[in-house]
C-alpha cells in the first residue's frame, strides 16, 4: 500500500527527484538549513494579525497555515520565488486536497513579503489530471530502495540537501 504524498513531497518532487526521494525515506535535512529557518521566520512573522484572521486547516495529509474559509483562500507565504513552479504546484495540491475533502471553488495566492509580491493560483482541470499523474510517480519513485541519480542544478548550493548530495562529489 502506498503512503499518501503530502503536499511538501509533491513541491520536492517538482524540484529535485533525489530531494523527493530522501524525504520520503526519513532523510530530512531542513533543520541543518539556514534558508529554511529565515523561511519559517519571515512566514512567521510578516503577517502579524494573520493568525486571528485566517485559520489553520488541517487536511489529515496537508495542514494548511493560512486559509480564508469566508473566500475559499489558501495564503501560502514563501521567502523567494526562486523556485515559484514548484511552489505554484504546492498550492494547486492543496486546492486539490481541498477539492477531495468537499471543499470546491477554493483559490491559492502564492505571498512572496521579501519582493512585495503576490501571485494568484488557480486550479484547473488540467492541473487536476496533473496532480494525479505525479501522486502515481512520486509513489513510484518512492518505492524504488534506490535514491536516484545526482544532477547539477542551479538550485543545489542554496539546497538543505546539498552536503548529502555532494559530500565526495566536487561540487
């Protein structure tokens, strides 16, 4: 039997299929991550009165920080939109978990504090038939006892996982 795909195994998905893979198997780096801890920081704390504005929903697999129940919104807050894909395509999967909890019509909006900058996220169909596609490969990959192979990318170096990966590797 499959586990389900949280929504951050879906965004690791979109940017690295190694980082996927080691977060599923319990391999999890973000604590040792400076970025990550101005992350959590700035989230935190740009948006004081959010949390007696907005609820926290937790969707069993998903918890959902920021969520405008009167508006059907999901707020997700993120430090820069280095990697906005990946990020676009968490808040879709939410707005998808949404959708199989009953919950239709539901919109996202991607908040980047840093930049003064906000992106509007929608669902469509096609995301729908998306989604569905890379739940089934993620669980294929995660399966697999293998991590797969390393590749370069531009996004490596400011990576949680970048000493795992590299360590031997020169880099």
């Amino acid at each position: 039997m499959n586990k389900p795909v949280i929504p951050t195994l879906l965004n690791y998905y979109m940017l690295c299929r190694r980082k996927a893979w080691f977060f599923a198997h319990g391999i999890q780096m973000e604590h040792t991550s400076d970025i990550v801890s101005e992350g959590k920081v700035i989230s935190e704390t740009t948006y004081g009165r959010r949390s007696s504005k907005y609820t926290e929903l937790d969707l069993g697999i998903a918890k959902i920080d920021y969520y405008d129940a009167k508006n059907k919104v999901v707020h997700e807050v993120k430090k820069s939109n280095k990697v906005e894909h990946a990020h676009e395509w968490q808040v879709k999967y939410y707005l998808y978990l949404l959708g199989q909890n009953g919950v239709e019509g539901a919109s996202g909006i991607l908040e980047y504090p840093k930049l003064r900058r906000k992106t509007d996220v929608e669902l469509t169909d096609e995301d729908r038939s998306r989604i569905t596609t890379m739940i089934s490969e993620i669980q294929t990959l995660v399966s697999n006892d293998e991590c797969p192979p390393l590749q370069k990318k531009s996004i490596c170096r400011s990576c949680s996982y970048f000493d795992l990966c590299w360590s031997g590797e020169g880099a």
